[in-house]
C-alpha cells in the first residue's frame, strides 16, 4: 500500500484527480466509481480540468435497493450530479435499484464487470472498514450481490436522508472479489471518524471483520488520507 498524507480532503481530491488524469493519459479504459461526500473534491477537479471520459467507460460500486435512478438519493442520481452531467462516458453502468430480481441484477453486474475490466477503482471507506458495501463478515472472493446494511452504515447514510427511517435496508453491491481484480485502486478517507477503520485497513491483521484490511494484499493501491484520518497511525 503506497499511503499518502494530505493536509484535508481538498488537498486529497486534487491528488486523486491527477492520478486518474494521469491514469487516462496512460491508456485507462474503465474507471470503477464510488458515491458518498469522500470522492467529491476528486469529482470537482476532475469536472475543472480537460480530462475527456468520452471514449471510456464507468462501473459503479453500489447502488440502494428500491430507488429509482432519478431518486435524488440513490447512486445515479449522485453520479449525474457530481460528474456525468459535466463529464460524460461513452457508457456507464450502475447497479440498478428497482431490478425486481435481485440475482439476475446480480448476474448482469457481474458480466457489466467481467466485460469491462476495472483498470482504476476508486473507494472510499466506511467507518466500520467497510468498501462498496461489502460490510464486516463479507467473504473476500464475492462478487455483486444484494447485501443488507449494518446499523453502522444506516446511521451514518442517514445524515443524507431526511428519516433515519428512509435509509434503504439492502444495496447492490460489487463485491470484494471483484474489486480485488482492479488494475489500480485509489481509497480515499477523510475525518478523525475514519481514523479507526484507517487504522485497522493499514496496521490491523487482514480480516473479513474489516473488509478494507483485504488491500493490504494486493500490489497497485494507494491510500490518500487526511491527517484527521490519518491521526491514529
Ligand atoms: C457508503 C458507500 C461507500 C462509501 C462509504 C463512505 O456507505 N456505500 O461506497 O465509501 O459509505 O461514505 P462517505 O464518503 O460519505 O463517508
């Protein structure tokens, strides 16, 4: 794991911004994206400079179940918002939410992902450690599957929903197996409430009870971290 340590997020997102600049230039043709208030910054910069998606391809990690792609909470709805809209691909794909069987939505993930192999995945962290929503106790080799959320996880979306009640129960995820097979990986965190899952990703034993320490064991990832979240290493 190659960690860098930023000064915040702004700092953070710039780095990671030029690294998939960087990753582009040098002949990237699929990009794994993640949603949450971590990759924003990197959307921003990515929206300011002259990067061109037009010939490539996009593979989301996740997206709720039971929300429409216009949803201004689910994952599509976030990825138009925060970079489709300035800074289209030629195709991307996210899981879709409203699929009403979840295991042939599963199956085509999985062939949307055998299709197009990821060469940069980017992530972020959960407070818990997890990645996607693979939450502790996922198996290492998984694929996309439905998965239930933690109350972890339900609690800390919340903040984006109105109800603690409104927050989806199950996601679509991409699996840990999956994301292991990525050329690249850039995982990003910020915030003293990341610190402890930071912590155990990079010094902690590899461990499905932290989904994140798993990167440990693959060649190609970089870590780009505040110093908040930095702050127990
Ligand atoms: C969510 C997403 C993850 C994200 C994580 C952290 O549950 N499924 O992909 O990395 O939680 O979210 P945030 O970036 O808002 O802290």
């Amino acid at each position: 794991m190659n960690v860098i340590v930023v000064k915040n997020d702004v700092e953070g997102g710039k780095k990671a911004a030029d690294m998939i600049r960087e990753g582009v230039k040098n002949g990237a043709k699929v990009l794994g994206l993640a949603t949450g208030s971590t990759p924003v910054e990197m959307y921003k910069n990515l929206i300011a400079s002259d990067v061109d998606f037009t010939k490539m391809t996009s593979v989301n990690l996740d997206e709720y179940v039971g929300l429409a792609p216009d949803n201004d909470q689910s994952y599509h709805y976030f990825m138009q918002d925060n970079l489709f809209n300035k800074k289209p691909f030629a195709k991307s794909y996210v899981p879709n939410g409203l699929a009403e069987d979840s295991d042939a939505e599963a199956a085509r993930y999985n062939k949307v992902i055998a299709d197009n192999p990821i060469d940069i995945q980017v992530l972020g962290l959960g407070r818990n450690g997890h990645i996607g929503f693979n939450e502790p106790g996922s198996p290492v080799d998984a694929q996309t599957r439905k998965v239930a959320l933690t109350e972890s996880t339900i609690e800390a979306n919340s903040r984006n929903f109105e109800h603690e009640e409104d927050v989806p129960k199950y996601a679509y995820s991409m699996g840990i197996g999956s994301i292991m097979k990525s050329q690249n990986i850039i995982l990003m965190a910020w915030g003293a409430e990341k610190a402890d899952a930071v912590k155990g990703m990079i010094e902690g034993p590899v461990t499905p009870d932290l989904p994140a320490s798993i990167l440990q064991k693959k060649d190609n990832v970089t870590v780009i971290i505040d110093e908040a979240a930095a702050s127990k290493l």
